[in-house]
C-alpha cells in the first residue's frame, strides 16, 4: 500500500477564481455625468459596463458601505440604496441647480428678454395676453415682451401691483 502524506495547502496554492474581475465604478465621473442629465446607458458606455452592471454594482457598495457604517456606528449613504435611481436623484439635482444658475444670470446680467420672459412662464405662470378685440375676431397676441418699451413695462407692473422698480438697471 502506498502511504502519501498530507502537504498543507497554503493561499498560493488555491486555484485562481474565475470569471471577470470585479467592475470599480469612478464615483467623480459617474457624479459628473449625474449633473449633465445623462442617462443611465449613457454613463454606463463612458464608464465602460452595461447598466445592469452598472446597477448591481451601484446596489453592491451600498450593501458594503451599509454593512461598513453600521460597524462604525456612521451614518449609512441612502444615496445607493436603489441602485442608479437614488444615485441619479441626489447628483442630477446638482446639474439642475447650476443649469437654473446659469440661466438666472443669463436673463439678469445680460438682460436677456427671453430668458426673462421664459423663466417667467416657467416658474412664475406669467402667460402671453391676448387681445380679443382684433377687427377680424381671430386671437392675436397683444404687443410681445420684447417690443414693449420700459414706460409700457412700468404700466404692465403697475395694472399688476408689481413694484415698477422692477425694470431699472
């Protein structure tokens, strides 16, 4: 009979795991792209995956990190908790705030009408007036924003009791 002897296995022994190695997401860029409004497929083909990966991976730390704050007694991120939805909801709102930014000191310091009158139908429901009387009874619009003169502005705020303050520079 053959007697053999048990060798130890040591780590360097164990065979190699298989399959691809685990995707690493670069957080500043994904949070960049976040702020641009892109969508999910398209962060997913810059940062090189698919978006189910891009998901499972985005799940995954948030379980680890979970795991890791609770160890510490820290504060657990929520913004991975779903995946890309609550990612894409924290950062996309950083884009928003700088893209309304932009937009506030394009119609402000440049003194941009459109802009002016563009975030006025978006955010304060002004709407266009129209003139009813017209002599052959179609709706046309009454003079636009931009041909109205400051004295005909002023006139406008104050039938609205708006401060004509409003249209000095």
């Amino acid at each position: 009979m053959f007697s053999r002897k048990k060798e130890k296995v040591t780590e360097t022994d164990k065979p190699a795991k298989m399959g691809r190695p685990r995707f690493e997401i670069d957080y500043k860029k994904l949070k960049d792209l976040c702020g641009l409004q892109c969508t999910v497929t398209e962060c997913a083909v810059i940062l090189g995956c698919s978006r189910e990966t891009l998901n499972d991976r985005l799940r995954q730390d948030y379980e680890e990190a979970k795991q890791e704050a609770e160890a510490m007694g820290t504060e657990i991120p929520h913004h991975l908790a779903n995946g890309w939805v609550d990612f894409f909801d924290k950062f996309s709102a950083l884009g928003k705030v700088s893209l309304r930014r932009a937009q506030f000191k394009n119609a402000i310091e440049h003194n941009n009408a459109m802009m002016q009158k563009w975030l006025g139908v978006q955010m304060l429901e002004q709407k266009e007036r129209f003139d009813h009387s017209s002599e052959d009874g179609t709706m046309t619009p009454a003079k636009s924003i931009n041909e109205m003169t400051i004295e005909e502005l002023k006139a406008e705020a104050r039938a609205r009791g708006l401060p004509e303050t409003i249209f000095d520079n």
